[in-house]
C-alpha cells in the first residue's frame, strides 16, 4: 500500500514538474524582445511632450518628462514639429543628453537655461535660429557643434553665457557670432570659418582660459569687448579684411603681446 502511494505521488511530481517548463514558461527570444520595445517605448513616449501649433501649421515641442537622453520628435500625429521650447519641470535637473531632428529650424530662449546635468546636444543641420540664453549656465556642456546657418536669424544674446564650453566647432557658413555667444566660457582656443564676416559685442568676454584665436581672412567687423578680459590671451593675428574694430576690443587682457 505505501509503494503505491509513493508511486502516485512520484507521478504527480513529474508531471507537475513537466507542465511547469512546457505550459507556463516563455521563449527567452520573445521575452528579451518584449523587454526591449517596453524599453524603447518608454524612452520617450510621445505623451512626455507638449506641443502648441505655430501660425504655419507646424508645432512648438517642449519635454515634460524626467529621462535622462531626449530625442524630440520630427512629427506629431502626423504634424511636422519646427520649433523646440526645450525642457521643463524635473528634466531641467536630470537631462544629459538632447538629439534635436532635422526639421527643426529655431530653439526659443532660455529652451535649456539651468540644465546643469547637460552634456550632450545635437543640433541639426536645418537650425537657422539660437534665441537668447538658449544654453547659459549649461554647466556640464563641453562640447558644442555649431552647424552653418544656425546664427542666420540672429535674435540672441548670451546663448552659452556661463555654459562649461571648452571647445567649439563653427561649421563653415557661420557669418556671424552674436552678442556674447561664448561670454564666461571655459573656451581654450577657437578657429574662425572662413565665411565669418561679424564676430558682435562680447562674443568671448571674460573667456579666461582662452589662449589661442585664429581668425579668418573675410573677416569684416570686431565688436565692443569681443575678447575683453581674456586674460590668458598672448597673440593675435587681425586680417587684413577687419575694416571695423569698434572699442575696447581687447579690455584687460592683461597677457596680450601682440
């Protein structure tokens, strides 16, 4: 009697035990997938954003979400998105990185004033305007590229004012640089385009780790201040072009030679 107990209860056993790895248990390719997508979609999902329509159909886009990369959508519900307002609420705080697509063409001031955390943006090739302090105080921001036309429409003032800047790229057909673009950068040397004609009031004032400038033949116009107290600043070359220096252009620059 008890062999045949234990040989029932040895039978359930395995049966249980098979039922388990066949019926409940899912393929490990289609789970690590479905983790995937869940993981993809929660990246940025479109209800992170907010949107107002601007008077040519297309639409302004801020963030309101609290991750860590941002990639701004080119489209809404089929609406091709020009115009980014940047961050708000706790994103401010925890964005590192920002990835803004090719049909954007403008960023609204102050769009990313005061993200600390901020060290990576990508700006587009279709950008034709930076408004004011659009990046000021972006304090964890090395690196920037600056695509041609991004200065074209120029309405800013203080776009990486205070911002950790330490090197820039100014893709060729930048014409000007705006009022204090780079003011209290952390900037070490810097390389002109050839196209640029106008570098404006105070584009690198207070600059104090700049060391090297190489300006370009074309240039037209130095404004007010544009290297003020640059004062790691020994040598400068002025091209023969530079028809305006308007004054003060290299106020305390205490280690100026030349």
């Amino acid at each position: 009697m008890k062999k045949t107990i234990i040989y029932i209860l040895s039978v359930i056993m395995i049966l249980t035990t098979f039922s388990g790895c066949n019926g409940t248990s899912e393929d490990p390719k289609k789970e690590s997938e479905s983790k995937e997508e869940a993981a993809t979609e929660k990246e940025n999902p479109i209800t992170d954003f907010s949107y107002i329509t601007l008077d040519d159909g297309t639409l302004r886009v801020i963030y309101n979400g609290k991750d860590s990369s941002v990639v701004f959508p080119s489209e809404i519900n089929g609406v091709k998105v020009t115009s980014i307002s940047g961050i708000s609420g706790e994103g401010i705080y925890t964005v590192e990185s920002v990835t803004i697509p090719e049909t954007v063409t403008t960023i609204v001031r102050e769009a990313f004033k005061d993200c600390t955390m901020l060290s990576e943006v990508n700006l587009p090739d279709s950008l034709v305007k930076i408004e004011l302090e659009a990046f000021m105080n972006c304090t964890s921001l090395k690196h920037i590229y600056l695509p041609p036309n991004c200065f074209n429409d120029a309405d800013g003032y203080n776009i990486f004012s205070g911002s950790g800047l330490e090197t820039v790229e100014l893709a060729e057909g930048i014409e000007t640089l705006p009022w204090q673009v780079f003011h209290k950068t952390n900037i070490k040397e810097i390389t002109m385009p050839s196209t640029l004609k106008v570098i404006d009031f105070g584009a690198f004032m207070s600059c104090k780790s700049l060391k090297k400038v190489i300006l370009n033949e074309g240039l037209k116009t130095i404004g007010s201040y544009a290297f003020g107290e640059c004062t790691e600043l020994t040598e400068i070359i002025i091209p023969s072009t530079v028809d305006m220096m308007d004054i003060c252009v290299f106020e305390r620059c205490s280690n100026l030679e030349k």
